[in-house]
C-alpha cells in the first residue's frame, strides 16, 4: 500500500513539473537590444548594440515569427501551431497563450492603437487583440494575408497570394479600400513624409521581382518604381534613410525617402531581415546563419547565431 502512495505521489509531482512553464533568462528593462528570430533552430537570441550576446532562448516549439509588444513583452508565434504565447521579457515568464488556430503568417502590434493584429492564411483573416491578448474582432481578407504596416488609424494588410492590398480601420477593423498590386507581394514600409506606401515581393516563377512598387497612401494609385536588384522583401527605416534587404541578390541598399540609392552592397547569404540600431544597421542571413552588424555601409562586424535566423526585433531604451 506506502508503495502505491509513494507511486501516486511521484506521478503528481511529474505531472505538476511537467505542467509547469517553462522559465527563461531575463531581459532588463533599460536593456537596448537587437534580437534574431531563428526559425531552423527555433530561438530568440538578444544582442546589445555593440553585438555581444546578451541571453539566449531556446524553444521546443516550432515559433516562426515574433513581435514586441509594449517593449517588455514578446509574442512569439507559428505558422503550424495553433496557439501563440506572450512572454515578459524582465522575468522571462510566460504570461498568456491565445489561441489563434493553424495558419498565423504575421503578428502587427501598433503602439498608437496599443492593439495586436494576427494575420492567418488558413482562415484569411486579420484578427485584433488588445494589448494583453484578449480578442477583439476579426476581418476577412484576401488569399494569404501576411506583411501589415499601420499609419494613424490604418492597417495595410499585404495579401501575399493575391493582388490585393487591404485597407482596414484599426478602431472597428473593417474594410476601408482594396488597391491592386502585384501578386507574391511581401514587405511594406509607410513613408508619412511623402505621402507613399512601399511594396516589396518575389516576383513569380522564373521571372523574380526587382523593384518596389511605390502607391499613393491616400488612394492607392500608383506613384512609382524603384528599381533595386532582386526580391527586395526586408525594410527599416533611420529617419531619412530606408534600407532595403534584396534576398534573391545578398544585397543591402540605402535610399532616400524619394527612393533615391545612397549606396548598395553584398551581404549575407539569402537575407530576409534589416533592422537599424543606434548608429548600425543589423542584416540576418538565413542561409549562412550569421548576423552582420554595418556603418557608412562597411560590415564591420559579423558572427554566427542559431540556424535560420529570419527576423530581427529592436527595443531602444
């Protein structure tokens, strides 16, 4: 009989240990960061600016994106899981799972509306949450929503499958406007000053896309081509500079806010993210796994993280 006790004891323990959440390294809260977003090695890995490690966190599930949300926590997600778990970054805690359902291709926090926007391509739908993970609303799309970008109070949502860019209010998430643009497109970047919306993509088949569809952000009317070398998909802007990650070509390109190249150069092996860091611009090779840290447009330092790193999320405190 003490040993059936002692069993059955045994067995809650293991049950309770094996329920419990799973703790990570803590971030500190005046800590600034860059962090690469591995998806063949599923990991965060944290970066300071100079591009020493700060902490690593290794993951069992099969997270393929990520976002920050009010700089102290992090969402992580995938494109199989059905689930997708907020994390605070000062405890390394897990605070929320949401259930999304299979098939989320993006997460889009907008610090104005303080609101989570879920994409999903097997429902094609945007779904809004608010700051903690309760939802809100959801919105049918079109075939394959992905890349988003929000300005006051729109959300433009890339409908990576199909030829449309929805325009959708962020306050009552319904459709305002449906503009044309080219099928595969991936990668938006919202210019205020100039009244612009730009659209990256891959082009389709054998014939790759090698510039960036420029639209009116009031009308959607076609403003101009930027012609850059090959499946520009990645952007981040520095003021008065956008920087744009070519990852047919391994190239890096500098521009003005008109779309003028300031200079190019080659860099990683498929880079599919750029971010921009006190004074440096971060590119992440997915093929070679390695992390290049730029100035003045001269690699001046580069090192190896976790395999596939695919996305690059900067806190400047």
């Amino acid at each position: 009989m003490n040993y059936i006790k002692t069993f059955i004891f045994l067995l809650i323990i293991t049950m309770i240990a094996g329920c419990r959440d799973e703790k990570f390294p803590s971030i500190n809260h005046h800590q600034s960061f860059v962090a690469s977003v591995s998806i063949l090695e599923p990991s965060v890995t944290f970066y300071n600016p100079s591009g020493e490690e700060i902490a690593v966190w290794n993951f069992n599930k099969a997270y393929t994106g990520a976002a920050l949300i009010q700089q102290d926590r992090i969402l992580l997600y995938g494109h199989q899981l059905d689930e997708a778990d907020i994390y605070e970054l000062s405890s390394g805690e897990k605070l929320k799972t949401i259930k999304t359902g299979i098939g989320t291709t993006n997460v889009y926090y907008d610090e104005n509306e303080n609101k989570l926007f879920i994409a999903n391509s097997e429902r094609n739908s945007v779904t809004s949450y608010d700051n903690k993970g309760n939802k809100l609303n959801e919105l049918k799309l079109r075939n394959y929503p992905m890349s988003m970008a929000s300005y006051k109070d729109k959300l433009y949502v890339v409908n990576y499958k199909d030829t449309i860019l929805s325009v959708v209010n962020m306050e009552t998430l319904e459709l305002e406007a449906e503009w044309t643009i080219p099928k595969s497109s991936n990668g938006v970047l919202i210019i205020p000053e100039e009244n612009t919306i730009w659209i990256g993509g891959h082009g389709e088949g054998s014939r790759p896309n090698q510039s960036i569809n420029v639209l009116d952000l009031q009308t959607g009317n076609p403003v101009d081509k930027i012609k850059v070398s090959m499946m520009p998909i990645g952007f981040s802007r520095n003021e008065d500079v956008v920087y744009i990650v070519n990852h047919g070509a391994n190239e890096l390109y500098a521009m003005d806010l008109k779309g003028n190249t300031l200079w190019n150069t080659e860099v990683g092996a498929n880079p599919f993210a750029v971010a921009f860091i006190e004074d440096e611009v971060v590119v992440a090779g997915y093929d070679d796994h390695k992390l290049y840290f730029l100035k003045n447009g001269q690699i001046i330092k580069e090192m190896y993280t976790n395999k596939g790193p695919f996305q690059l999320l900067v806190r400047e405190v």
